[in-house]
C-alpha cells in the first residue's frame, strides 16, 4: 500500500494518506478541504551507490551487522 504526501490547496497543510486504489477520496485533516496537490515524496538512498553510514564500523563489534548477529555484510 503506497503511501502518498500532499500539500492542501486551501490550507497549506502537509500529510499524508495512505492510499488503497485511486478511487480513494483525500480531504485535508486540518479543513476538510478535497483540494490537494500530491507532492513528490523523498526518500533516502545512497548516493552514487555507496553504501549509507549508520554509525556502526564493521569493526564496531555491536548491533546488527556490527558482527554480532552472524549476518555476512
């Protein structure tokens, strides 16, 4: 089930709505309004195919991939 972000028309107001077919109608939480423009949502990725720091070295010895759970980078 994509979720979907959106900016009312009337309001300003940014949400979100979980969306399950394009029948579905949005309206605004803040005013009720049906006026809405969907906005392009921004997730994170790598960049250029590196790989994402989480804080954790390979070398750090705890959490999930730190080593201690036996899964293989």
């Amino acid at each position: 089930m994509p979720i979907y972000e959106y900016v009312c028309d009337d309001c300003g107001e940014h949400y979100e709505r979980i969306v399950m077919n394009g029948k579905t109608k949005i309206t605004c939480p803040k005013c009720s309004s049906a006026k809405n423009t969907i906005q392009l949502s921004v997730f994170a990725a790598p960049a250029n195919g590196s790989k994402a720091s989480g804080g954790f070295s390979e070398s750090s010895g705890g959490g999930c991939c730190g080593g201690a759970c036996g899964c293989k980078n």
